[in-house]
C-alpha cells in the first residue's frame, strides 16, 4: 500500500488516501493502519475520527427517520482497484450507514473518458456524492470541475472553493484533509490565533482550504515549496509546518526551530528513520494513526452533510418570481408586435424562481424547456393548489377568447395579487395556424411569447405524433400484404418443437388475419388538407395488387394525441399505446398495436413528448404547454401531467388555470367525464368565458363569417338581441351546475362593447346562477384588466365543492350517449344509425363497454346541425356512427357527418405569414 494523501489532495484529488508512483511504502504504515482497522468499529469511538463517525451516524439516522426510502451513495472514481482503501471507505461508510460504490477506470484512460465517467454520475440520481482517487497527474482542473458542485464532497471544485472563501460554509463541501488538519492543530497547539503557520507543498483546493480555514482563526500563512530559496529562513520563523509531501533528505531538520509544530499527512515524513529530534513537536504515533482515518471521517461527514442538503433541495421550494413589467399601449398593437416588444426571461431562470431543480429541465433554445417527470416523485408529498376550468358559451366561428382569459388570469393572479399560479394551454395545430383560426397564444396583452416559437413547432410533440401514429399505420398494411403472399413456413415459428403445432395453431401462431374493411387506423398529417379526406393506397405494382381505400385526419385527431393527454406516466402511456385497436381480425376479434409488435417503438417516438413544455406569459408568469387534441373530435383538453405537475409546483394556496377546448357542451364536460376520471383530479371552479359579440349571435343575430367584417348589429349597442343571446349562457352555466362546481363568469369586454350591455351580462348571469360574473379587459391592459376576475375565482375556490360525474361508467353505451345528449345538449333523444348500433354491439362484447363517452360533434351550436343558435330543443340527436379510442380509454360516437381533416379556405392564413430573411423574424401570425 502506497500513501500520498495530503499531496496528493494538495493537487485538487478528493481521496485522501492514494498510489503514487516511485513513492515506497513507509515500513511502519501497514501496522498503523491495521491497528486503525482492528479499532475502527469500537475503541475509535474515543477518537477524533470516531466521534465524528458517530455524530455522522445520529446525524443520518435522523435524516432516514423522516425519509425511510433515502439510501445515500458515495460514488469514488478511482484508477485502480486498490483493497486497502475501498476496505477502509467501505467500513467508515458502513459504521455511518453510507452506501459507497467504488468506479474503477482502466489505467491510461484519456482526460475526456474520466470526465465523461464524473458528468455520468452527476446525473445519476441515485448517486450524491462523487469523490476522485486518482493519480497525481489525472487531477487536472478540467476533471476537478467535472464534478457536479453539489456532490463534490472533497470540495475540489472552483464552485466549494470559491463558496468556502465567501464564508458560505453551509451550502459547500470543506476540503476534508484540510478539515482534519485543523482539527489535529486545535488539539495539538489548543489554538492557532496569532501564529505564523507555513504550509510547505501544499498545493491547489488544499492550500486554498487551507489558508482559508487559518487566517479566519487569526493565523498569518505563508507557503512555499522544498526547492523555495527562503526555506530555511521561513521553517525557522514558522510556529507551525503543515507539509504536503515528504521531505527531501538534503533539506536538514536543523533548519526546523525547536518546539514547531508539525502536521503532516504523508506518513513517510513522521517515520523514525528521518531522524527528527526531541525538540521538534510533531505528531505522536496516535495521531500518525489519526491522520488518514481522520480525513476520511471528514469525507463521511461531508456526504451526510451533502445528504442533507439534497433531501432539503428536494422538498417543495417557494417562488420567488420576478415578473415583467408591461406598458400597454393604444391602440393595442398586434399581437406579434406585443410579443417582440418583450424581453423573455431565460428559461433556466424562470424554472429557478418556480422551485424547479436544474435536473428537472432539458432546455430547447432560449425561451422553452422540457420539464421531467421525476418532479412527480420528488414533489408528491406536497398537497395540490387550487384546480380552475376555463369554458366557454357556444362559439363564434371567430372564438370567444378562452386562452387570452386563460392567460390573463394568471397574469392577474400572479403579478397582481401576488398568488402563485400556472396557465395550462395546449399545443396548436399548424392546420389552423396556417388555415383560418390563426394561432393560440392568446392575444393582446395576455399572450405566451415567443408567440412564433409557441404555435410553430415548440419542442416537436406533434411531430412525435405524427411519426408514431404512421409507424402504426404502417405497420398494418405491411402486415396484411406479408401474410396474404406469405406462408405459415416462411414466417417461421420460434418454438422448442414446431413441430407438435397443427396446421390451425401455426395458423393462429402467426397471423393476425386482419380483416381490412375493419380498419380504423388512419394516417395523420399536421396540415388543412381536405385531398386527403378520402385517397387509395397500394397502387404502386410492389404491393402486388393489394389496395384500399383509406383517408388522412389531422395529427391532432390522432388516438397518440389523445393518450398524451390523458396519460399519467411513461409506463401509463407505453401501456396504453399497446392497447390501441387498429381493426378487427376475421373473428371478429380486436387487433392492437401490441398485437402487431410496435409498442416499443411507438413509446421510443413518444418518451420525449411525454414532458410537458415550460414557456411563460407576457408577464413572466410560468405556462405548461402540451398536448393539443380537438375538443369537436377529441376530448379538447391539455394533458394531466401538466396540471399534476403545476399543481404541486404552485403550492397548496396556489391556482392552476386550464382550458377546455370550445363551448362547456363540449370541452368542459369532456373534461370532467374523461379528464377528471383519468387524473383523479377535482376542479374548484369554473370560470365561463361569453362575449357581447357571441351572446348577439344566439340572440339571432346574422352570421358571423370568419374573415369578413362584422354587421352594424355586432359594433352597436343593441340590448335586445344580447337579452336574448344570453339563452345560451345560462344553458351553459346549468351544464357546469350539473357537476356541482361553482361558475365565474368572464366577459370578454370588446372595444364596441357598451357600458349596459356589459352590465346587462353579469346582471343575467349572476340572476342564472352564476356565482359571480365580471368583465375583463386583460387583452388590452394584461393582468391588470383581469383582476377583478381574479378575486372572484379566489372567493369561488374556498366555496364548498360538490363535484359528481354526470354519469355512472357501468351504464350501457346507448345510456350514457343519451344522458349526455339530453341533459349536456337538451336533445330529446337520439338515433342510431344500424352502423352505430353495429359497431355499439360490437364493443359491448368485445368488453369495451365500461368506457366513459366523447362525443365527437360540432362546436357551432348546442345541437348536430351548426346553424341552429341560443338554445335549440325538441332535435332528436342523429349518432352515424360510434368509434373506440381503446388506449386513449373512451368510445366516441359521431354526431351527423363530422371531419377529422379540416380544409383551407378561400384566403388561408398562411398568404399573410413571411420571414424577414434578414432578421429571421416571422411575420404575419396572429
């Protein structure tokens, strides 16, 4: 066994204890240490080592008493698998009850591959602390700074150091060799105020600990080396000589005035054969037996302390948000000039001031990051915030605002009333950016920016969708073409004896016998596409004959949209993609992906779009954006992994405010039936979102075309057609009572809006039953203009929540379709199409019965038919068919003939969208 600790630290390593090269072991230091060994567990407890090993011991017992799952690992990355050492970490680790784990890399190995080993344990989470043991010459700069500052538990790093020089003894590691050294000083000369301490061959992190540690208690240091000119003069001036490697034998000890004191961690320097004199006052054999159980007592101690500290990091953390200011301006600019008129805060600093930990984003550019799903584990103690709906009245084509109120709530909560608070949105489409919607950012003064980089891309979740979803689509035509020119042979069967198999089970072993005319999986594309509603594939002549006709939906209407959504975990949504029935074979029986062996893959596509996308509002208030399924043929909603993860982020007395996809007929009790039940969450209150301009349509007010200029109707003051529209508010407020959650109504305040119009609203909303209802002006003055809102959806909160689904899942099928469409839609009944009874059958055996309902219909009225305005009764409801998203976990029936791939319209948006080639800027979006 060969010993170099203290120079070897000197030089920045973390092991005390280490080879070095033409250095012969000390004849006396085996049986030093194997007295050290034989007394560790027992008589040590007297010693300085010992005692620190039991504080550590109580220390970390206490920790694991209020976290029992804790285990703390001590990584040591050494060179050479050394038994001595790793015995004697091993035992301190033991005694305390550390976990270490010992990485040794091959001798020889480059700079580059030792660093790479440290950046693999700094994101290890099992691993918190990191120490290095390796060769003097393997201790450069870049591989001490490798290691993660908050596992440095040898404080080597420039981060420990430079926090240990500023007093911030707390939040870093102490050099443990340095620490054993002044513990050594305090017993050996009681205190080392005023003396003059020299420190010889003390090098790097060590000398910098040091002399540190010594003049905060007063000493006055000096350094030096062997070959130092001055050496004589300064060892004979010195109280006291910390050396840092063994004495050249031409350097005399008569150059040591009597009575120094001298603290060496090399033992080779303290041995007899040096010939050291009576009157040089240096460490007795015990404390030469101290000295390295001492400095690895010091690392211990400094792992538990780093545990510790990683248990604290871990537990929920307040905001400290600091949010941007605005200066709105009038006439309201566009929306893209608001946007680039802000500076966005760096996403990294946002995620800080919202108690994220640095481990928990992956970054994309600037302004947006991924947010991992181990904050779940890490935070799922801490107790939920307040859960918030945005919903709508029935539509104008033009929309009503439920975004921009989304996002001006929180603007309101949070930089106004000082409430912590999480906008929830999902992910646009390009179709409607593109088409004739626009984006979804919101608007006005109350936007997520970058607007561009939010409606174009993001971080590439659609994208995932779209190649997962055609793999799938794929993957089942391929399969029907193999099996119907293959045979049973020469797909090949893997069995211990093929064969004892019968015709029929080789049959059944390898084929699917997908029945085609079953098929119900469709490819998807993010584009307005309405060529593609109906198309033919396989007539190239290598499909050899098999074609059929199939069609393309929009990415968003995707059942992987839909799971996304609604999935809870990775292993969640892996299971649930497996379950996802693509058709039937000729049995009748359902096919799924498991069945066609693409469940893997699909999850390898989708393990990155799992992870909600942190942006922020125009204020700097924190929104999750992910998922975007449509809510007239999907369930219209954000994900639940975003809203868990916000709701414990904001705190207990914190809001979390998501949006459900057009009218409360449709979004919001989508939401409830099939978000709520898949989360397990319970909402607190329902904000309602109305517009003068809507409520004048359900009036009988004319048409409202998307793109066209508003009739006078709409730009003046007419009490009479609002009287009337506000029929289809109070439907709405009903529709949330029948969950038994409170109602805040937000009116959308226009520019053209009169001042008794906005008061005859609220006035018939809070007579409907509305808890309260108050206009807003956040577009046009951001949080500000909402405030109002704010205070009333906290005093709806703390209002007693009867929350209830509006149906039982036991239900049969037809059941629960009349339920909705009665008591949601006021239908007076509905009618089956013989494809829909059919296909209703066909489920119910299949044991898919049990499934909550998503109606897929129009978003333009409360009926099927989208001219039908207010409040229409006495329709029966035409279902033409009815669907199963089977992985997603709901049946869908289709009211009327409804399109899963919109088309583009005379004048898309797309003519008005351009990039500045100079700047790079987009422009046009709205």
């Amino acid at each position: 066994m060969r010993f170099s600790a203290l120079c070897r630290l000197s030089r920045g390593a973390a092991a005390p204890l280490a080879g070095r090269k033409g250095i012969a072991p000390h004849r006396g230091t085996a049986s030093a240490w194997g007295r050290w060994e034989t007394h560790q567990a027992g008589g040590a407890r007297g010693s300085a080592a010992g005692e620190i090993i039991q504080s550590s011991k109580k220390v970390l017992a206490s920790l694991q008493k209020g976290h029992p799952t804790f285990k703390p690992t001590l990584a040591i990355v050494q060179a050479s698998d050394e038994d001595l050492v790793q015995e004697i970490n091993q035992n301190f680790a033991k005694e305390i009850g550390l976990h270490v784990i010992h990485i040794c890399i091959p001798q020889g190995s480059s700079e580059d591959e030792i660093v790479g080993e440290i950046l693999r344990l700094n994101e290890d989470p099992t691993v918190h602390g990191v120490a290095l043991h390796l060769s003097e010459n393997a201790c450069s700069s870049k591989i001490l700074n490798a290691v993660k500052p908050e596992k440095d538990v040898d404080g080597v790093s420039d981060v420990n150091l430079g926090r240990l020089v500023r007093g911030d003894t707390y939040n870093c590691s102490v050099s443990p060799t340095a620490s054993a050294v002044m513990e050594l000083l305090e017993k050996l000369v009681k205190t080392v105020d005023g003396k003059k301490v020299l420190l010889v061959e003390t090098c790097g992190p060590l000398e910098a600990s040091l002399q540190c540690l010594l003049q905060r208690k007063g000493a006055m240091t000096m350094s030096c080396q062997w070959k130092t000119q001055q050496l004589q003069s300064k060892l004979h001036q010195a109280d006291v000589v910390v050396v840092g490697s063994t004495k050249p034998k031409e350097i005399p000890v008569s150059w040591i005035r009597p009575g120094t004191t001298i603290v060496n961690c090399y033992p080779d320097f303290l041995s007899g054969e040096h010939g050291y004199g009576q009157d040089v006052k240096y460490s007795n054999q015990s404390a030469i037996d101290a000295v390295g159980p001492l400095t690895i007592a010091m690392r211990m101690q400094n792992m538990v302390k780093t545990s510790e500290r990683w248990i604290q990091s871990q537990q929920y953390r307040e905001w400290n948000l600091h949010c941007l200011k605005l200066q709105p301006l009038s006439p309201v600019p566009s929306d893209i000039e608001i946007s680039r008129g802000q500076s966005p805060k760096a996403v990294d600093v946002l995620a800080k001031e919202i108690g994220l930990l640095a481990d928990e984003i992956e970054i994309y550019g600037q302004t947006k990051a991924k947010v991992r799903l181990s904050l779940l584990e890490r935070l799922k103690d801490q107790t939920n915030g307040k859960y918030v709906l945005v919903a709508g009245i029935t539509p104008t084509p033009l929309g009503e605002g439920k975004s921009t109120v989304t996002i001006g709530l929180v603007q309101a909560l949070t930089a106004h009333l000082n409430v912590n608070s999480f906008a929830c949105l999902r992910q646009p489409s390009q179709g409607p950016t593109f088409g004739v919607k626009g984006g979804a950012a919101g608007g006005g003064y109350a936007q997520v920016i970058p607007m561009e980089e939010f409606n174009l891309h993001l971080t590439g979740d659609i994208h995932a969708i779209t190649a997962a979803n055609n793999l799938l689509a794929a993957a089942i035509d391929a399969r029907i073409l193999h099996e119907s020119t293959q045979s049973d042979k020469r797909l090949g069967i893997n069995k211990t004896d093929p064969g004892t198999l019968t015709a029929d089970e080789i049959n059944t072993f390898v084929r699917l016998n997908i029945d085609p005319s079953t098929i119900t999986w469709q490819r998807v594309l993010d584009t307005n596409d309405r060529f593609l509603r109906k198309i033919t594939i396989g007539q190239a002549n290598t499909e050899k004959g098999f074609f059929r006709q199939a069609q393309f939906d929009i990415a968003v209407a995707s059942e992987i949209m839909a799971i996304l959504a609604l999935t809870t975990s990775l292993a969640d949504m892996k299971e649930r993609l497996g379950k996802m029935v693509v058709a039937n074979d000729k049995n009748g029986q359902p096919v799924t992906a498991e069945d066609l062996g693409v469940t893997g893959a699909l999850a390898v596509l989708m393990k990155d779009a799992i992870k909600p996308t942190l942006m922020q509002t125009l204020e700097g208030t924190p929104v999750f954006v992910h998922a975007g399924p449509f809510a007239n043929i999907a369930h219209g909603n954000s994900s639940v992994l975003a809203d868990k993860i916000a709701l414990k982020l904001v705190g207990e007395e914190g809001f979390v405010v998501t949006e459900a996809g057009f009218g409360a007929d449709i979004g919001m009790e989508k939401f409830f039936n099939i978000k709520c039940r898949a989360s397990g969450l319970v909402p607190s209150v329902v904000v309602l979102v109305a517009t003068v301009r809507a409520l004048k349509m359900h009036g009988g007010g004319p048409n409202v075309t998307a793109g066209a200029p508003l009739k006078k109707e709409y730009t003046e003051e007419n009490l009479q057609l609002v009287a009337d529209g506000c029929c289809n508010l109070q439907k709405q407020i009903q529709i949330a009572q029948l969950f038994g959650v409170p109602v805040v109504v937000a009116l959308n305040v226009f520019k053209t809006d009169s001042h008794a119009e906005v008061d005859l609203v609220c006035e018939i909303a809070k007579r409907s039953g509305a808890f309260d209802a108050v206009p807003c002006n956040h577009w046009s003055a951001g949080g500000r203009g909402a405030v109002e809102l704010a205070q009333a959806v906290r005093k709806a909160a703390s209002q007693e929540n009867r929350f209830k689904y509006l149906y039982n899942l036991e239900l049969p099928i037809i059941e629960k379709i009349r339920i909705i469409a009665q008591k949601v839609y006021g239908a007076e009944d509905i009618e089956l199409s013989p494809a829909a009874q059919s296909q209703i059958s066909r489920y119910s055996k299949q044991g898919f019965g049990n499934l909550p309902i998503c109606m897929a219909k129009t978003h333009l009225s409360l009926s099927h038919q989208p001219e039908r305005k207010g409040v229409p009764t006495g329709f029966i409801l035409p279902i033409s068919d009815v669907r199963a998203s089977i992985g997603a976990g709901f049946i869908y029936p289709l009211v009327g003939t409804m399109s899963t791939m919109p088309g583009l319209p005379t004048r898309p948006c797309f003519y008005d969208i351009d990039l500045d080639t100079d700047t790079e800027q987009v422009k046009g979006l709205f």
